[in-house]
C-alpha cells in the first residue's frame, strides 16, 4: 500500500475513533445505610408508630438503637414501650403475619390494640425461687442473676389483644378457657415461637400465667 493511502487510512481510523459514541455512565451505587439507620427506615416504611431515643449509656441495661413504640403497623398499643428498633420490627411483623390473620380466621374481627404488661425494665431474670425470696422481704433476691431480655429492650409482655367490637381477649382469663378466645390465643402462641427465640405462656410456670413473654434474646425457648 503507498504510503499516503496509508497516512489517509490512519486518519480515518482516528476520525471515527473520535466520532464514537462515549461509553455509558455507569450510575452511582446507592449509598450504604448502616444497620441501625436501615432498621428505622424499615420501622417507617412498614408504619410502625416510634420515636428514636437516645442511644443508651454503657453498661448492663443497654438497648440498642432504642425506640419508643406507640403502635405497630395493625394496632396501636395500650400505652408507649420503649425496646430496640429490632425488636419493635419483630413484633410489628408478629403482628401482620400472626396474630392479624388469626384474629380473622378464628374471631372474624380486628384486632385494634395490643396490650402489652412490660417492655424495657432493667432487672434480672424473675423465676419461681427469686420471686418467692423478694416475697419474704430479700429485695436482692435475684442479685446475681441473669439479666433479662427487658433489661436490653429485647422483649415484650402481652397481657391481651382488644378487638375491633371493643371485647378483650385476656392471656390470663381465656388462656385455658374453651372456646375461640382460648383458640386464638393458643394459635398466636405456637405461630409466635417462628418469630421470637423466646415464647413463655402460662402453659411454662406461674409466673407468666397472666401474660405471653416474647423475646429475641440469644437463647432458644418454645415454652408453648
């Protein structure tokens, strides 16, 4: 090839170079929410009614990433409780995947509110033998102990579910009574232990015979 065909054809191969299309912006990746962040994103976006508190000071009674719960996404609560913002998405999802669709199912109706005996509380754990000491006057019966998932706002107590007609089903009235009453709470009780890595009915001891205790602790408990 002569020479000048060839600087003509080099042109031209610079020519189009110059004439393609620039390659395609690659679009930034969203930006990264830290877990915490994550979780009060996820509380909003599922309608969870909360208020972020402060994060809690070192030591033994420490909630992590707290928030003040008033309502989840089908009920509001008898009155505020203040747990950790995983814990407030595990009852909230509880709520919609458990006790919603049983209350439904077996009583035909809405649940409108949840009523809750105790969420935070830094203490130890009650048992049988540290209650019947602080009942004989050693208020340091259970000094010692192991703390309690309320003492890390990584449970809940639940008293009662109101429905929609304004009737209350009552852990300690219809636990053991026959009926749909008895049968909602025993479903919501066994469905729940798929949801908190500790369930405590009244069918465990005494001491949770008027309430449900549903935690998301280290241990595993299904005390259905």
């Amino acid at each position: 090839m002569p020479f000048r065909s060839l600087i003509t054809l080099l042109g031209l191969l610079l020519l189009a170079a110059c004439a393609a299309p620039p390659p395609p912006k690659v679009a930034a990746p969203p930006p990264i929410l830290d877990p915490d962040a994550a979780c009060l994103k996820d509380l909003r976006d599922r309608h969870v009614a909360f208020e972020p508190q402060a994060p809690s000071p070192p030591g033994a009674c420490s909630v992590p990433n707290p928030v003040k719960v008033s309502g989840d996404s089908q009920a509001n609560w008898n009155r505020p409780g203040v747990m950790s913002c995983a814990m407030a998405r595990t009852v909230d999802r509880f709520e919609s995947q458990v006790v919603a669709p049983a209350a439904a199912r077996i009583l035909g109706q809405r649940v409108v509110r949840l009523v809750h005996m105790g969420t935070f509380d830094c203490r130890t754990r009650r048992t049988e033998t540290t209650t019947a000491s602080a009942g004989n006057g050693n208020k340091n019966g259970s000094a010692g102990g192991r703390l309690s998932e309320h003492a890390k706002g990584q449970a809940i107590d639940i008293g009662g579910f109101e429905l929609a007609d304004g009737s209350v089903i009552s852990v300690k009235k219809d636990w053991r009574g026959a009926g749909k009453r008895s049968d909602f709470l025993q479903e919501v009780a066994r469905a729940s232990c798929d949801h908190f890595n500790v369930v405590l009915t009244p069918n465990h001891n005494r001491l949770h015979a008027d309430h449900l205790h549903l935690d998301i602790g280290p241990h595993r408990l299904c005390g259905y």
